[in-house]
C-alpha cells in the first residue's frame, strides 16, 4: 500500500493523497473541522443546516437542478454529513471524472448563494427530518443520552439542532455561519484512489485561492460528563431502547486501543459477555453491543439494547453486573485473542477501497492529528495486554458515573435508581 502524501498550504488547508493505482475510480473528501459542538447555543443545527443548503445553489451551479445535474454526470456518488466535530462533502467518481467532481464539491465548500426561497423550502425538509428521528428509536434515544451525559457542553448539542430554533433560520444566518466556519484553516482535503498529487493539486487550486484565511480560534469549552438516570414514556412504543454510558477516553487517549478492546470483550460480538448473558442465557433482549465513542477531549464507553418494557429493569441490573464483573476480575486471554483479531479484522476490512482509505487520511489528521499506516495501527491493537484492560475496566466502568436513557417506558417499569446498583 502506497505511503499518502500530505501537504500544508501556507494559509493552513491539508491535503492528503494516498495513490491506490490498482483502482480505477478516487475517492475524495472536503472536510471542515467544525461540526455540532462548536456552534453556540444560539447556533444549534446550523452546521447541520449548512451541510443541507450548500446544495441549493453555488456560483457554478446556481440551482437545485443545475447542482442535481452536475451530481448525476459524474456517474459516480455524491453525499455530505455533519457530525459532532466535522462536517464532510465526498464523493467516489471513475478517474477520469476527478476534475468535474473537484470542480463541484469545491464549489460548495467556497461559493454557495443561499437562495433565500430555497432555503425556506430546505428548511421544511429539516424539520422533517427532525421529525423522522424522534420517530426511530435507537436514533432518539442517543440524543436523550448525549443531551444529559454532557448536560452543559457543547457535545450536548443535537447535530440536528432542535426544530423550534431550526425553523428561525434562513439565508442570512446561514451565511454568517458560513462565513466564519468554512475557512482555510478549518478545511483538510483527502483523496484516495487512482489518484496523484500532480494530478489533484493543480485542481484544487482555483478552490485553494477562494478560501477564506483563518480566523483567531476561541478556545474550546470543556466537555464533562453527569451521571443521570433518564425515563421518556411512549406509548406507541412495543419496545424500550435503552443507551447505558461511563465517561471514556478522547481520541488522543494513550488508551483508546485498550478501551476499544474492552469493548469488543463487553458487547462487540456474538461471544461477547453482554451477548451471551443477555440474549443467550437470558432471552431478555434480541440485540446487545457495546462501542466506545471518542471526541477530543471526551469520550464515552456505552451499552445499548431494546427489550419488551417488562424486561427492561433486568436487563438494566444484569447488564451492569456484567460491567462490574469486568471491572473486577478482567479478562481471560482467550478473550483478550478473540477481541484483538475482531479488531484487526475490523480495521483491515475498512481499509480496502477508495472510500475507506479516504475517510481513515481525513479521520487520523482530523482526530489524532497524525497518519498512522496500517502497520503501525495492526501494531498497537496488538500490544494491548490483559493488564491495560483491567486498567481502563477499572477506570471506565465506574458505576458512580453511570448514565442511562431508556425511551419507551410504562409506569411501573421505569427505570429505578436501585436498578442501577448491581
């Protein structure tokens, strides 16, 4: 596999070029560090809300049609996300369709217009999509855990905003918040594929040339976490889906490989101990797991799972015991073999295309602020020991900070303080 290249423009953009040429088709990514949590309370949902109105009109391509147009000639595909800390325009075309799909995506990232009438009929297909979340479960349950587990920091913030603020906006705040967040310094560029950096940078240029510099960058507010015990009620539920979290590690973490493997031990399998006592032994529940979720200076370790309201308190106390019994006695080392091959075969499978080499350039800059090759990242999954597991078992899974958000419940089989002692 071909060593990426990175390059920094005087004003601050990386680029990141990682040459595949066994493939025919690239992979490229525009990234702006900014996502949910660096908006202001007055500015929830507009990260999310630019990601949307972007495509209703740049300089080049002026209308809905005309950016819908240039999408389908490219053959290939097109989308855009917002997360907490990132927002991302990407695509994956043939070779030969590189300067058309540079030409389109710069041109979001550079000169949207803001169509005041579109964006008012943008902003309804928003709402709607607000709406479409707090009617699919898993989907809403995580929003009632991130908005109480960092009650008070910006990681609380909803990536969709919330839809009473969500319906003020328009153009002009729009514009503002673009204005002061799509800038140099904030952009990194990632492109795998069949692809060079003779053949991608002469591209970028025009694109390099309409980016704002940056600007002096406040420093962030911190994000702590509270432990909380959360109950919504819905009827029309059949299900209670419940997200159970500990405060965990940032992205830069010495320990995230070792957390990651508790995880995999915890819920990250069929043989994992969550799995086997939840759903095997005890028939509460038809699906289980566990996954770490970092950021940059926090992080959660988190158990979710949706059972039948009856089950929900045991599964609850059963699924805490399972915690407290890892804390305490560790692993085996035939768990700690299984859980390192999960993740080594995990981070293998992601590696091997366009798209996953281009998401992985852009995640390591981005989160751990370093390219790690394969190598390098097989190597320290593998040096975790049983010791280091036991060591973030004891930090993590700390039942004093425990958070819980259980969505679907009835009277009579909330969720009980007592159930949270094991």
């Amino acid at each position: 596999m071909a060593v990426p290249t990175r390059h920094l423009t005087p004003q601050g953009t990386e680029i990141l070029i990682e040459t595949l040429p066994h493939l025919r088709s690239v992979s490229i990514g525009f990234w702006v560090r900014r996502g949910s949590c660096h908006e202001t309370p007055q500015e929830e949902g507009l990260a999310h809300f630019l990601e949307h109105t972007v495509f209703k009109g740049t300089a080049s391509y002026p209308t809905p049609d005309a950016v819908a147009e240039a999408t389908e000639r490219l053959g290939g595909h097109v989308d855009a996300f917002t997360g907490k800390e990132v927002a991302c325009f990407y695509g994956r075309v043939l070779a030969e369709q590189l300067p058309e799909m540079v030409k389109l995506l710069g041109d979001l990232v550079t000169t949207p217009t803001f169509d005041r009438v579109e964006l008012e009929r943008e902003r309804g297909v928003i709402l709607e999509e607000i709406a479409q979340s707090e009617d699919t479960p898993d989907d809403w349950v995580s929003e009632l855990f991130y908005g109480s587990f960092w009650q008070g920091g910006p990681l609380a913030h909803s990536i969709l905003g919330r839809p009473e603020q969500v319906a003020t906006y328009g153009s002009e705040e729009a514009a503002a918040f673009f204005k002061h967040t799509y800038r140099a310094d904030q952009v990194v560029i990632s492109a795998a594929g069949h692809v060079t950096p003779e053949g991608l940078l002469p591209l970028l240029e025009p694109i390099l040339a309409r980016l704002a510099p940056g600007l002096p960058t406040a420093i962030a507010a911190p994000n702590p976490t509270s432990p909380f015990l959360l109950n919504v009620n819905r009827k029309d539920l059949q299900q209670v889906n419940l997200v159970l979290g500990f405060p965990s590690v940032g992205h830069r973490h010495a320990d995230r490989a070792a957390v990651g493997i508790l995880s995999h031990v915890l819920g990250g399998g069929m043989a994992s101990r969550l799995f086997m006592e939840l759903r095997e032994r005890r028939g509460l529940c038809y699906q289980v797991g566990s996954y770490h979720t970092p950021y940059l200076d926090s992080g959660s370790l988190q158990v979710s799972a949706s059972c039948a309201p009856k089950h929900a308190r045991e599964l609850v106390s059963r699924s805490l015991a399972e915690c407290l019994r890892l804390r305490e006695g560790g692993v085996t080392a035939e768990e700690l073999e299984r859980a390192k091959l999960q993740a080594r075969t995990q981070l293998v499978f992601g590696q091997e295309s366009a798209s996953s080499r281009q998401f992985s350039l852009a995640h390591q800059t981005i989160h751990w602020g370093e390219l790690k090759s394969l190598d390098e990242q097989v190597a320290e999954l593998n040096a975790v020991t049983e010791a280091d597991v036991m060591r973030v078992a004891k930090s993590c899974l700390d039942p004093a900070q425990i958070g819980l958000a259980a969505l679907g419940t009835r009277r009579g089989c909330d969720i009980r303080d007592k159930d949270l002692v094991a």
